[in-house]
C-alpha cells in the first residue's frame, strides 16, 4: 500500500501501476458536473477560478454536510458514478493540470487519453462505504460555489488516508475496466453455442 501525499507530482503519478492500492494524504477537493461546468467556464472567459484545482486530486462526490460552530463537517462522502464527467473530464485536466481522479465506474477512452498525456490517475473508491470515505476526507478547509448546492458545490478537505483506493486508470493508458470487458467479451466468444432441436 502506497500513501500518497498531495499536491502529487507528476513524477510521482506516473509511477503508479494498475492495481496498486493507495491512500491519499492533503488537500483535496470534490466537485461533480455543475462545479465541472462552472470551472470550465470560468476559464474559457478568462476569469478568476479557486486556486485549489490546479494540479488537485479531484473526487466525484456529493458530500452531506452539516454545519457546526465550528465549520463545516462531513456526514457522509460516497463516490459519484464518474461517467457522468465524461464529456467534461478531459478537459478539466488538460485545464487544471489534475493528478488524480477518484470515483466508482471508471471513465471513457478520451478521457484515459487526456490521463495518459497530462500525468493523471484515476483512483477507484468502494460505492456503499460514504461513512468510512468521509472520515478519510479529515477536516473541511473551505466551500466555494454553494450556490450550486450542498451537493454541487466545490468542497476543500485536508484528507487523512483516504481510502483504500485502487489504481484503477493508470497515466500510460491502462484501463482495469477494459482489461475486465475484454476479459468478458473473450469468454464469450470461447463458450460453445447452445445445441437447439
């Protein structure tokens, strides 16, 4: 097990292989489609975006929230199916310089080519542990855009092991989930047809 430390170096995200369980140690943020959205579009006009996203480790999660006298507290922190970020992913790290990604379900070929040409992992979490997940996350440093939603908004953590995480999309292109289809889609095709009459 490899205990990651943000903000990553490329260096570092280039040295991890498919498979290699981690945990994630510093800043880290969430932020799912409409911080995506709004992020890109504060780029593309040239304005002013939270300087927390450049070179981050963005998770796909809606957190629950409850505010204390003394800030924000996480409730609860599960991952967000992370193909709904496929149209916007690529980008955001060529944007953003983004070291890591994590979320449940993988995500598309462009956006594993975007990965493997900036320097980016993607970081599977277990669906169903959002309790475990949010005392990984450690203390909430900030919210900006709440506007959008508790949920939507874009969450700052100080993450104290994370995890477990599992390499799951490595920086050279390597896809657990395509090895997994193609696996299925072998077996398959070696299964003999059924005899009918």
């Amino acid at each position: 097990m490899t205990n990651l430390v943000t903000p990553l170096t490329e260096e570092t995200v280039r040295s991890l292989r498919l498979g290699d369980t981690v945990f994630v140690n510093g800043p880290i943020v969430t932020g799912r489609d409409e911080a995506h959205i709004r992020a890109l579009g504060l780029r593309a006009e040239g304005k002013e975006t939270p300087p927390q996203l450049d070179g981050c480790v963005l998770y796909h999660c809606g957190p629950i929230m409850r505010q204390t006298e003394d800030g924000w507290q996480v409730v609860a922190a599960g991952p967000t199916t992370s193909a709904r970020m496929n149209r916007l992913e690529p980008e955001m790290i060529r944007e953003f310089g983004i070291r890591a990604i994590i979320g449940k379900g993988g995500m598309s070929a462009e956006v594993a080519e975007a990965m493997r040409e900036c320097g980016c992992v993607y970081l599977a979490a277990t669906g169903g542990a959002a309790v475990s997940l949010a005392e990984g996350l450690g203390a909430c440093t900030g919210v900006e855009w709440l506007d959008l939603g508790m949920a939507e908004a874009l969450w700052s953590f100080r993450a104290d092991r994370l995890g477990p995480l599992i390499v799951a999309m490595d920086a050279e292109g390597n896809s657990l989930y395509e090895q997994v289809r193609g696996s299925l889609v072998r077996d398959a095709r070696s299964r003999p047809l059924p005899r009918t009459g």
